[in-house]
C-alpha cells in the first residue's frame, strides 16, 4: 500500500449535492491535507440507468465554490486515471471471473420476472444462503447446464457467495471494532448484464488499483461493509485494504432521521450546496451559494457538524480546519442541523471579510434589485457601515437600500402615536437646521458632531433625546432598522437627509 496518504470522494452523477456529500468531501480533504496526502474525485457512472447530464460538471463546479479542489479528477487528469468508473469497464471483469474461479462467487442466470415472482412469493425476500439453492444459479444448476447456459450467452449476472456461519469484522477509524454477522448478510450483484459492475466490486478495485489508503464515508454505508471486507480479502488480502471512517449522519433540525431534500423544502432552508435544476423535470432546488452564503462559511459550518477541536472555538478558515483536523474528535453520534446556527456561522464570516471583497459579492443582489450604485467607494463605505446586521447577502438590499435613495415606504404608522406639537416643531427646527447649511455648503458632518447638534436642540425644545431618536430613524430609513442615525446621515449627506425629514412630516401633517 501507497505509504502517502491517499483519500477519495466517489459520488454518482445523480443529482444535486447533498451538504452531507459536501460534508464526507471536507473531512477526506482535511484528512488528506493534514498528512500531506492526496485527495481523488471519482465520478462513480457504472449505473448508467440513473446519470443525469450536467451532474457532474455540477459536483467539480461545487468542490470549486467550496475551495476543495481535488488532486486527481476526470478534469485535473492523474496517473491512476480514467476517474470515471465508466471509462474503466476493461478492469472489472477480470476480478470478476477470478471470484468465480475461487469460488467466491457464481452465475446468476435469474430473469427479472423469475425475481419478481420469488419476491412476491417470498416476504423481504433477499437472494443469500436461505435462498440460493432455489434459484437459477451456478450453485443450484448442474454443472453442464451452467455450461450449456454460457456457451449460449444466457444473460447473467455474478454474485458474491457470502459464506456461511462467519463473523465479519473491520476496525472502524471513528466507531472501533465493527461486526457482522454473515448469516444476515445477501449475495450482492457484482457485475451485471450489460458488464458493467456494481459499486460494490468497482470501489473495490478501484480503491486498489489507485492505492486510496483512507476511505470515508457516511455511516449509511456501513451494511454493505461485509460485502467489501470480503472482496478486499478474496482479491486482494485484508492487509492492502484501506482504513476505513463511517462519518455520522447530519440529522433534521428535531434529530429525528436523516436531513433530507423534502426536509429542507418543508421547513424553507437550502440542503444542496448550490442550486441544482434537474434537466428532466426542470425543477430547480436552491443551494446554500444562491441563497446567500459565503463559501468560507459554508465549509466551516460543515465541519462543525460531526467535529470539534476540543475547545469551545466555532469559527474556522481552511487553513484552520487542515491544521487541527483529526478523526479521533469526529463524533459517533449523528449531528442536528440548525439552519439559524447556519446563519450566525455566515454572518461570523460576512463580519470578517474585507469591504472591498464584500462590495463586489453584494453588487449582483443590488442590480437586480434596480439599485444605482454611483460610486463603488459609496458602496464599500456602506458596506462597511452595515455589515454586521446581515446574515445573508441578499440582506445588504434591504439593509442597503435606503443609502441609495430615499425609501418608498415609511413606517409613519410607528411614529404617530406618540407625535405632538413639540416633536413637529423640533423637527421643523432640525429640517431648516440642515437646509441652512446645506445652502452655505456644508454637505456632511461626522456621526459625532450631527450627535451633539440634535442632543443641544433636544434640549433646547425640552425633549429627551430618546423620544426623538425613532422618529429620525423612520424619516431616514423608512422602518425601524439599519446602522446609527447619525451615520446614517454622515453618509447621505444633509441635503437627501433634509428632504427626507421635510418629506415625512409633510404625511404626518396631512394625517
């Protein structure tokens, strides 16, 4: 076995990406990086029945976004290529006829109506050692049927012949010594009809002839663990087998069963890392991407479900997570998914990134929210003065908007009750305060000195500062948000300041 370490991520060409797929990506990349090893995608098609187009330029598209850009790929190219299991037909029928030749495995000449009938014949029917000798096989056949049957290409299949009475056992990296029972354990299809093999000998052969030392994977997987210590054994001996991990499952939000796409639908949060629209229905899932998160935030997320360092630390870069990685603190138990934990965890990264950087992420919401930008260093100010209040980056719209032009819709139904005389007339005072020095030239002020001003007219009017506070705010803003007042007019500068306090207490005269 390679003594580098060498891992992969093996997803079929399906469909979307799961965060759980994602999730299984991040700990064999982490893990590889750690030891300075290598982490392989392979695109795993042998079950041409269920490709979708677009599925796997969507998988590298996803790893891209996510900054898990693999070693060795169908497009990175490598020396253990092909890295489609399609393009590698050539390699399995050979283990295949030496299983048979061991006796390991056998011929399957069953139909798929000679399987139907025995399944509704049978109750949870399972093709194994209860039930083999009743069908058409190279076990039950006489050995010159068997030859009559290949010589005149009878379609067939091979399975594996599980033995009888054995217990199977592996040493699992995060779960300990795992056995199995062989007695409850069904011959599984190796290589079917058309020649194409099942994933069952394919990631067999494939984690041997390209020399993956660690193979992780979620725990779902660990019934058909049997199967493949077998294989391991029968081809190529225990000792050349990878060390295997079965990650815990990400659970739904109540911890009840695994976090699916229907889950995410119903309760109106994203499972798939970036939209995914299927080309034969034309439905469209939304991802995490397109929703809004950052992708440093979206990794970090990931690896915090299932694993800690220790320590009570949440936020994590890459170059983190590859340093503290390891597998004795990945979690037995499944993890619970949180979609508002996923948000903080997005708004922890929005807050650590750089105006700059953030201004040009946000622009694609704000055009297509019809919102002029100017100025791209109006933009990075604002950014900078809002930033801290958005969880999402669809968010910089609403908490943007009103910078860009005066709000259409004011909340003066939040200011009228406790509106009188001496609130009009401080405002009035206010407004011609700041038309005044508009008309000298004086376009903006500081936070600080705006700050002071208002309190001394509070004052002045008798008013304590706090009573007017709101009122200012829904004359700027339009609702009872976004950053300080007194920025807030900093940044638009006196004169749309002016107008917008002339324009509200225009309405809450008139009413």
């Amino acid at each position: 076995m390679n003594s580098k370490v060498r891992v992969r991520f093996a997803p079929s060409p399906t469909g979307g990406l799961h965060l759980g797929g994602v999730r299984t990506v991040l700990f064999n990349y982490l893990f590889a990086k750690h030891h300075g090893g290598d982490f392989i995608l392979r695109i795993e098609d042998t079950d041409q029945s269920r490709f979708v187009a677009g599925a796997e330029k969507y998988i590298l598209d996803t790893l891209a976004w996510c900054g898990l850009t693999p070693d060795e790929s169908p497009v990175h190219g490598g020396k253990f290529g092909p890295y489609r299991q399609s393009e590698r037909k050539v390699n399995y029928k050979h283990y295949a006829d030496q299983l048979i030749a061991q006796g390991n495995a056998y011929y399957a000449f069953d139909t798929a109506a000679d399987l139907e009938a025995k399944r509704a014949a049978v109750p949870n029917f399972q093709y194994s050692r209860a039930h083999r000798m009743e069908m058409k096989n190279s076990i039950s056949l006489p050995e010159n049927e068997v030859a009559e049957l290949l010589k005149n290409n009878t379609p067939y299949v091979i399975r594996i012949k599980i033995p009888d009475n054995e217990t199977i056992e592996f040493v699992d990296e995060i779960r300990g010594t795992v056995s199995f029972d062989s007695n409850a354990v069904d011959d599984k299809v190796l290589l079917k009809a058309d020649g194409m093999p099942t994933y069952h000998l394919a990631v067999v052969v494939d984690d041997h002839l390209m020399e993956i030392t660690h193979a992780f994977r979620g725990e779902e997987w660990l019934p058909s663990a049997p199967v493949h210590i077998l294989l391991w054994k029968y081809l190529f001996g225990l000792d050349l087998m990878p060390k295997w991990a079965h990650l815990p499952l990400i659970l739904k939000p109540d911890g009840n069963g695994k976090l699916s796409k229907r889950d995410g639908e119903r309760l109106g949060f994203p499972v798939f890392a970036m939209d995914w629209t299927d080309p034969n229905t034309n439905a469209r899932t939304i991802g995490f991407k397109e929703r809004g998160f950052l992708p440093e935030a979206f990794v970090n997320l990931l690896a915090m479900l299932g694993w800690n360092d220790g320590t009570d630390k949440e936020i994590f870069s890459l170059e983190e997570l590859i340093a503290g990685f390891s597998l004795d603190r990945v979690h037995k138990g499944g993890a619970k998914f949180d979609y508002e934990k996923a948000k903080w965890f997005n708004q922890e990264w929005i807050k650590k990134m750089d105006n700059e950087s953030l201004a040009e992420l946000v622009k694609p919401y704000l055009v297509e929210a019809d919102i002029v930008i100017h100025e791209h260093s109006y933009l990075v100010k604002v950014i900078g003065l809002i930033k801290e209040r958005c969880h999402l980056l669809p968010d910089f719209v609403t908490q943007s908007s009103f910078f860009f032009g005066a709000p259409s819709i004011i909340d003066t139904a939040s200011i009228a009750p406790k509106w009188d005389v001496k609130k009009q007339n401080f405002f009035d005072e206010l407004s011609a305060q700041y038309a005044e020095k508009t008309a000298a030239g004086e376009i903006t002020f500081p936070a600080l000195e705006l700050e002071s001003a208002f309190k001394e007219l509070a004052t002045k009017h008798e008013i304590k500062p706090g009573e007017l506070m709101l009122p200012l705010r829904i004359m700027l803003v339009g609702g009872k948000f976004g950053p300080g007042v007194f920025e807030i007019i900093e940044t638009i500068e006196l004169k749309d300041a002016t107008s917008r306090i002339k324009h509200c207490l225009s309405i809450l005269s008139a009413n």
